[in-house]
C-alpha cells in the first residue's frame, strides 16, 4: 500500500473497456488505498511530533501519496465522476503536467515538512541556519501556492493555516528542550536547560514563535462552532500555549521591536502591533495569570473537539500555570 503513488498506478489496463459504473467504482477503490496509506503518514507524523520521537513511516515532501482532487473524490455518483473526468480531458493540454492538488495532499505536503524538520534537528543536534532558511523558503512558497487562494474563500476543514504555522514553530524552538526546562522531567533536569530556554524567550526566535502562536489562536477563534477540528488542531494549540508560557515565564523586556519577519509579510502582518495586541495591549509582556493570550489558548483547548487529548493538555497548562503562581509567592512572602 505504501509503494502505491496515485490511484491510476494500481488501476488495470483493460479499464477502458469497462462500463463507467465499473470504471468509477475500480477507480473509488484504488483512491481509497491511496487516502489511507496518507492518512496513516499524517498520523505518524502527528505522534512523532506529539511524543518527540522518530517516525515510523519515512517520508518526505518528495515521495508523499498523490491523492486526486477533490471534486473528483465528492463524486455522488458515475455520471458525475465520468463529467469531471470528460471536462479535464477537454481543458488539459496532452503536454500538461500541471495537476489540481487536493486538500488531503496538501495537508500531506505540509506534515512531511514537519516530518523533514524533526529529522533534520535530531541529525544536526539542531538546525543550520541554511537548513532553516531553506524550509523558510519552502513554506513560503506553499503559501502562495495553496494558502494564499483558500485564505481568500474559506477556511478549510484541514486547518491548514494552523498546521503551516507549527512548521514556524518547530523551526524557532526546540520542543523537546523547551519541556525538559519547563519540567517535563523534574524540576532537577530542568536546570540544565534554564540557559537555553531564557536566551530563547528573549531573542527574535522567541518573538517570532510568540507571533506565531498568536495568529494560531487568531485562527482557533474563527473556526465555525460544532466543527470537528483536524486532527493537528489540540497540539499546535497545546504547542502554541506552551510557547506562551516559556515565552512569558522566562523572558525579560528588553524592548526590542520585533522583526518584519517575511513569511509574516505573506499574511501582511504587522508584527510590532501584533505583538502589542497579544500583550494585552501593553509594551511589556503581561505576568502569566494576565496573559489574554496564554488564558485563550488554555481556554480553547477546554472547548474545542470531542476528543480528550485537548481536555489533558489544558489540565496540564492549568497546573504548571498555578504552580508558577504559587511559586512567586512563594518567593515574594521570602
């Protein structure tokens, strides 16, 4: 199933000759293979990323599954698939190799990215600057192949955008270290990795991140009540508040105005007022319990989907929040 590329690489020569009732069923078949071996791709990649681990399954941007367009899979019926089919023969010109992407593909194209970032931080103990402007450089150019379009229509049910920020994410911090210093493993092990999480929080790379998370909420809220959110949706957000919180706990103002990064430019963000707003309106950055933003991301992980990972990851924030709090009390009263 992994080796199968596109429906049509498993469909027989002798199709032609069959009726198109049986040609679109043969054909349905086939793209339903295609689609799970995707789906199980994106899944593992999830995992991976959830549990900061190397994926199962090995892929890249380069070898992904090619699902078939979209109209061509919400075919009702046949006649309906046998239209589409008669329109692109007619509309395509023989040398063309230009092909609809569909949504689930993009989505693919998008996870293998983050698939790409992951192997590349553990292989390098880090990413090379060249790496990282090299994935800046493609995501970019994802947006304004993709992104660009659906922004302008509707949202997608992929969440797409949300998913094209996480990649940011993964590329201006280290997850893994980032939980170890917050005490992911203690408050002992956390030690080693004060130095790194602190310099972070107060460079360009910790306000870009911030930026980032900032317009991952932006995008959480304007998600239509009662819909199933993706499956990456309750991790960017978890990932988004954990950002937040390192971010706010520990950074120091230096007052530096954030950069006009370029792949913020695509979105024409005002990263300075941006980042304003997401401080309460304030030039300093607010205290954790004052953070509207942090309080958003928590607040959206409570409420958003059925599913119960969202509900723990926000009990998590919660109690490392209040922790916090007690903490500075704790150290005001000595």
């Amino acid at each position: 199933m992994f080796q199968v590329r596109q429906a049509d690489d498993i469909l027989p020569r002798s199709l032609s000759t069959w009726t198109t009732e049986q040609r679109w069923k043969a054909w349905a078949h086939a793209e339903e293979q295609v689609r799970v071996a995707t789906g199980l791709y994106i899944h593992d990649t999830e995992l991976s990323t959830l549990l900061i681990a190397r994926q199962v399954l090995k892929h890249s941007a380069s070898n992904i599954p090619v699902t078939s367009s979209d109209r061509f899979w919400k075919a009702r019926n046949a006649a309906e698939w046998n239209a589409l089919n008669e329109e692109r023969k007619a509309n395509t010109p023989p040398t063309s190799q230009l092909t609809e992407v569909s949504e689930f593909t993009q989505f693919t194209m998008l996870e293998a990215f983050l698939a790409s970032i992951s192997d590349s931080r553990s292989l390098h103990t880090g990413l090379r600057d060249d790496t990282r402007k090299q994935f800046e450089r493609w995501l970019s150019q994802f947006y304004d192949d993709y992104l660009k379009r659906s922004a302008l229509s509707q949202s997608s049910p992929f969440c797409l955008e949300i998913l094209w920020h996480s990649a940011f994410l993964a590329l201006f911090v280290d997850f893994d270290r980032l939980e170890l210093a917050t005490g992911r493993e203690g408050y002992a092990q956390s030690l080693a990795h004060h130095e790194y999480i602190q310099r972070w929080a107060c460079s360009q790379d910790g306000r870009r991140c911030a930026l980032h998370g900032a317009l991952v909420l932006r995008k959480a809220q304007e998600m239509t009540l009662g819909v199933e959110p993706a499956i990456h949706v309750p991790r960017v957000l978890y990932q988004a508040a954990m950002i937040w919180f390192a971010y706010l706990k520990f950074g120091v103002d230096n007052h530096d105005s954030p950069k006009d990064f370029p792949e913020l430019a695509h979105l024409n963000v005002n990263c300075q007022a941006l980042l304003f707003e997401s401080n309460g309106f304030k030039i300093s950055r607010p205290k954790l319990k004052e953070s509207s933003t942090l309080s958003g991301l928590v607040d959206l992980l409570r409420r958003i989907g059925h599913w119960g990972i969202s509900r723990k990851f926000a009990d998590q924030l919660v109690r490392m929040m209040q922790g916090n709090t007690e903490d500075e009390q704790t150290s005001a009263l000595l």
